[in-house]
C-alpha cells in the first residue's frame, strides 16, 4: 500500500480557478489534482489557496524597541495576514554590523518567531559586511541614501566603497533611495516635499550608476513611476504607496508619516499603472505606537505597520478586477522567493507547502483582528480579504484567530558557512 502523506488540503481553488487536492509531506508539495491517502485532510471547498508571501522588508523591533513590536507579536501579524516569511530589517538599536549582532538577532527570532525569517546585514562605512555575509545575513540594507529612522546616510564615497564590497562577495544590496532637500516639515505635504519624488529619482540614478556593473540591486519601497522606470535593479513598492495619499488625511495627521513619504493622489495612482514594472511588494512594516505618533509631525518617528494587512489589501484588489491573482502571488511570493534564493511556495510537486486559504468574501479591516503590538492601521476600514487559515512546511500554523505549534526556519544568505560549534535552533541542522 502506498505510504501516506502527511496532509490533503481537499477541494481547494486555486489562483487560476481550478479546484484541486493539494497533497503535502515532509513541509514540501507532493502533488496537486486527485488525493493522495493522509495522515489529515482539511477540507478547503470554497476557499482559495495561495502560496504564502515572503516578506521581502519588516522592521521587527524587539530590543531597546521592544514596545513597538518583538518577534512574537510582529510574526503573529505577519501568519495572520498570510506571510509565513519575513526579511528583517537591521536598523535596530544598536543597529546590526558585526556578525555577533547578527547572530545575536537571529538567536532571538530562532527563540520567538512563529514565522520563518531571515535577518540582513546593517551597512555603515566601519560594518563587518564580509563577516556578516558568512555568518549567514541574507542581504545588505536598508543601505541609505538619506537619514531615516535609525539610519544614518552614507557619503558618496562610502556608497561607493560599500557598493564595492557587496558586489565582490556576490551579495543583494537593498537600497532605500531618498533625497532631503529641507528641515522636517509641520505637515504631510511638506514632508513629501521635503524628500521629494524627483529627488527619489536621482537616488535611484546615482546608486545604478554606483554600483560595479553586475551588482545585485534592489530598490525598496519605491514611491513614484518614474523611480521605477528609473531603477537598474529590482523593484519593490509598499502598500502604503500603492493604497495611501498625504492628500486622504489631516495634513497634519503624523500617523502617516513615513519615509519615503506618502505622495499625491495623482501620483498614488501611477505607481498602479506600473503594476507590471513592480517585482516585490513588501511591507515596510514599521511599527511605532499611537503615543509616539500623537507627536507633531517634526518629531513623530516615519513608518507604518503593514505585515498583516498587505496581502488582504491586494486579494481584495484581485476580487474586484483590479489585479489577477497569478500577479499577486508572483510578487509577494515567486519574486521575492527567487531574488532571496530561497525555494518556492507554489504548486509543483517539491514546492515549499507554505499556503495561506482565503475566503470569497471581503470584510473591513477592523483594529481587534490585528497583532502588531503598535495597535493602530492606517487601513482601519478598508476593504480585505483576510486568511481564515495558514500552512507553513506542511502544518497547519493559524486558523481563525487560533495559533498552532509551528517549526519556523531560518533562511541564511548565499555566503554562510555554518560554524561547527553554533547551533542557532533545532531547526538549522539540515544547513
Ligand atoms: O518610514 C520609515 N520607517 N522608513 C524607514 O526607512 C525606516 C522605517 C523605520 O524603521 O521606522
């Protein structure tokens, strides 16, 4: 008698309308179509069933940030919203620039994180880029070309210098291109005028043009068309840009202040006519909470919670027409996969089995279905298509409201040479 699998996922639809069984075992895709004989089986009628997204940008705070957000709470966000994978951020305070700091974050997600991660490297002139990269950073950035929360800009000189030592190892350098023109601003608008989109443009110029011909380039959070076009590497765009305009708020409202700033209705609505040009779409999530946010616009910290919410936003973009699915799931999941080198979600046999299952209906996203411990959405509201459930490796980790045991895993970068004496979890011993 054939073996069984360990999981059918029984009757569920996929992105391109069929419905299918989707057999799993050992965290991996065996087959999709008939059924194999299980160990479990969901049944899935009625839900749609898409690759689960991989996060390519989350700021997970933790640390001397820790009322912002930690591992915890900021990987419930992310299962919750559908991501069973997020890239974090090393503008944390100290900001992550030697490889014990970074094994020392990847020890706390290892510890916390319900969600599979990866962890990149901090870039400053005096970072231990060469180190970090063997110890396992999967990129390098932000690398800022403006100051913003938690992180310094570099010269010329030393974006160049760096530049050169990423190129030289092989690594993905993740830029985050802005220009500021004027003293912080008292109001949205001025804000956005203050780091403006032409000044988005010329960063994104002058880091191609930086950077040794056959670089690894991707340009985060980019906020205009033009940028885009622009761009000599990967694109990635932010929901907030895609769903939010300074000119759809109090202009003196700094909840939505974030860098790069929101921009013009107009503008908001070009970045859409690029959906095509688009490679990743990734959160930015940024925490901070309510209190810091009350403060004026001058000192209120840039940045805005995401993780959660980005999928659902787009799926309900996808139920009215405005996006194909097959769109989303390449540029949440597929893309940000294959950039990052890590195996793919999908539904080949040999697939990483990360799915997330989402009803037909829309529902308005409301503040109590929400995990990030900033407790606040500037989507409150606004129409998405939460998961009602989440398979990560082959598990069910999340079904409405309800978290399950999870065997989260750590994605290293292509330059780690795993030391003999370090374990950071369990789960590192097949590397
Ligand atoms: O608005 C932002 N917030 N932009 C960034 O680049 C950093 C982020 C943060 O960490 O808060």
């Amino acid at each position: 008698m054939a073996s069984k699998v360990d999981l059918v996922l029984k009757n569920a639809k996929l992105p391109d309308g069929r419905i299918a069984d989707i057999s799993i075992t050992g965290g991996v895709v065996r087959h999709v179509g008939a059924p194999c004989p299980a160990v479990e089986t969901i049944d899935c009628q009625q839900l749609l069933c898409l690759p689960a997204a991989v996060d390519m940008h989350v700021h997970m705070r933790g640390g001397r940030q820790l009322h912002k957000e930690d591992w915890k709470t900021g990987s419930m966000s992310a299962i919750a919203g559908g991501v069973t994978v997020v890239v974090d951020q090393p503008n944390t305070i100290p900001p992550i620039t030697t490889p014990e700091l970074l094994q020392a974050r990847i020890g706390e997600a290892a510890r916390d994180s319900v969600c599979s991660f990866a962890v990149n490297a901090g870039v400053t002139p005096d970072a231990m880029l060469e180190e970090m990269w063997q110890a396992g950073a999967m990129a390098f950035g932000e690398v800022f070309t403006a100051p913003s929360s938690y992180g310094s800009a570099l010269t010329p000189a030393d974006l160049e210098n760096v530049l050169a030592r990423i190129h030289r190892i092989g690594g993905l350098a993740t830029i985050h291109a802005e220009e500021v023109e004027s003293e912080e601003s008292a109001t949205l608008q001025g804000h956005c005028n203050a780091r403006p989109p032409d000044g988005e443009v010329r960063a994104v110029k002058a880091v191609t043009a930086a950077a040794p011909q056959t670089s690894r380039l991707h340009f985060c959070h980019l906020s205009t068309a033009e940028a885009i076009r622009a761009a000599g590497g990967t694109v990635e765009v932010t929901p907030h840009h895609l769903f939010l305009s300074w000119e759809q708020f109090d202009d003196t409202d700094a909840s939505v202040k974030v860098n790069p700033p929101l921009r013009r209705d107009a503008e908001r609505r070009d970045l859409w006519l690029c959906w095509d040009r688009i490679d990743v779409i990734a959160s930015d999530h940024a925490p901070h909470t309510l209190t810091e946010k009350s403060l004026c616009m001058r000192e209120a910290p840039p940045g805005i919670p995401g993780v959660q919410t980005m999928v659902p936003l787009l799926v309900a973009q996808a139920y009215v027409g405005r996006v194909s699915l097959a769109s989303i799931v390449e540029k949440t999941s597929t893309t940000p996969a294959s950039i990052l080198g890590i195996p793919r979600a999908g539904f080949e046999a040999g697939d990483r089995a990360d799915f997330a299952l989402y009803p037909e209906r829309t529902s308005d996203i409301s503040l109590d279905q929400l995990y990030s411990k900033c407790d606040w959405s500037p989507y409150e509201g606004r129409s998405a298509v939460f998961p009602v459930m989440v398979i990560m490796r082959g598990d069910l980790v999340y079904r409405e409201g309800e978290f399950f045991e999870a065997s989260p895993r750590w994605f290293p970068g292509d330059g780690y040479i795993p030391p003999q004496s370090i374990y950071y979890t369990a789960d590192t011993a097949h590397l």
